[in-house]
C-alpha cells in the first residue's frame, strides 16, 4: 500500500510538478506562466510588472546568464508565537512552497545555471 502511494506521489511530482513540457510555448513564455501563477501568489500582477519581469527573463535567457533568485525569510513569525524565533513547521512549508515553485524553472533551463 505504502508502495502505491509512492509511486503516485512520485509520478505526479515528475510529470506535473517538475513539468513545463506540457505547455506548448517557448520556453519564455513557461517560465513566465510559471513565475506568474496565481497559486503561488496572493495579489495580481501589474501589467506594467509583468513587461519588465518578460523583458529581463528575456535577457537573461538570450544571453544564457544565471537566473537568481532570492527568498524571503523572516518578518512571517510573530513573537508571540511559542517557536519565535527558531524554526518550525512555517520554514518547513515555506521551503515546500519554493520548491514547488522553483523546481519546474531550474529543471528546464540550462542556459547559465540556477541559483
């Protein structure tokens, strides 16, 4: 049984979570989707944001640089809370939640790396 579950949870994270070959556009255009998602994000994109983030995705895979990104940690754990200031599981999930994110994008551009 335990089997089982394994191999679903394996087959969804391969085939949709880590991913952007189902889509049919460039490879511009999947990162963008991907960056752009609403699942990952809590308000809506700005227009004139979304041309300067495709402008500089843009760039950036035209000259095969690095794509680097930078977390957020912090500023979420309010002192209060019987964990502050260590880790707990809201690290944990927000790792879970990167991931997730960020995993499709590192996976399928090879231009330059990932950091």
């Amino acid at each position: 049984m335990i089997e089982d579950l394994e191999k679903v949870v394996n087959k969804y994270i391969n085939e949709e979570l880590l991913n952007l070959d189902n889509l049919d556009k460039s490879l511009n255009g999947k990162m963008i989707d991907r960056l752009f998602a609403k699942k990952f994000r809590k308000y809506s994109i700005d227009s004139q944001v979304r041309v300067d983030v495709e402008a500089k995705l843009n760039n950036i895979i035209e000259k095969k640089l690095p794509l680097n990104f930078v977390p957020s940690f912090g500023g979420y754990k309010h002192w209060w809370t019987p964990s502050y200031p260590t880790i707990d599981w809201a690290e944990i999930f927000n790792m879970k939640f990167m991931l997730e994110y960020l995993t499709p994008i590192c996976a399928n551009y090879k231009g330059g790396g990932a950091q």
